[in-house]
C-alpha cells in the first residue's frame, strides 16, 4: 500500500528548531524525487525543499535557503527536512511529496503541522 508519513510538526517557539520526517512505503523509493511543501492558512501550497533520486541534489526556496536542510535515507526509506531559526511565517502544514521523474507518478502525504510562537 502506498504511503507517505509524515511526523515531527509541533509548536516551536521563534528561533527553534525541528525536524521533519516522511516514512515512505508502496514505492521503489530510490527512483522518486522527494519534496517538502508548505502551506499557511489562506495561501497556496508553496515549494520548500527537494532532493532528487540518484545524486541527491538539494535545492531550497529562497524563504528558508540557509535555515533547511533535506535530506534521504535509502536504507530507512525516509526523507527528513530539518529547519532551524524558525520565524512565525514559517507556520503552516507541512506536507511531503514524491515524484517520478519524467513521469506522470506523484503522490503526497497527508500533512504535519508546525506551528512557531511564543
């Protein structure tokens, strides 16, 4: 069965941190491009991080470059987003995505929150 989990939102207090984990089952993990989404109340689902499948390229949007790291385990079929020097206009869902290059193939997670105040 295909799933994307993701785990690890909470409340975070401005200038914490966290770390997002996505469990991924159902796929050959190792040909899909891994993504983290966000999405605040009221906005668009907005790009945050992605890595791609074979030499694990990273690329960040320019509101969290230098505070993100994403990264994959293979082995553990997980995707993990670390975030540090969290900013309230971080707050939103955070929702993991797999896609197959030069296919069609893309599916989601259900979402974890993150929520930064004081």
């Amino acid at each position: 069965q295909l799933q994307l989990v993701e785990s690890g939102g909470g409340l975070v207090q401005p200038g914490g941190s966290l770390k997002l984990s996505c469990v991924v089952d159902g796929l050959t993990f190792i040909r899909y491009t891994f993504s983290w989404y966000r999405q605040a109340p009221g906005l668009e689902r907005e790009l945050v991080a992605s890595i791609t499948n074979g030499d694990s390229t990273t690329q960040y949007s320019d509101a969290v470059k230098g505070r993100a790291t994403i990264s994959r385990d293979n082995g553990m079929r997980t995707v993990y987003l670390q975030m540090t020097n969290l900013k309230p206009e971080d707050t939103a869902v955070y929702y993991c995505n797999a896609h197959r290059p030069q296919t069609v193939f893309t599916y989601w997670g259900q979402g974890t929150q993150v929520t930064v105040s004081s």
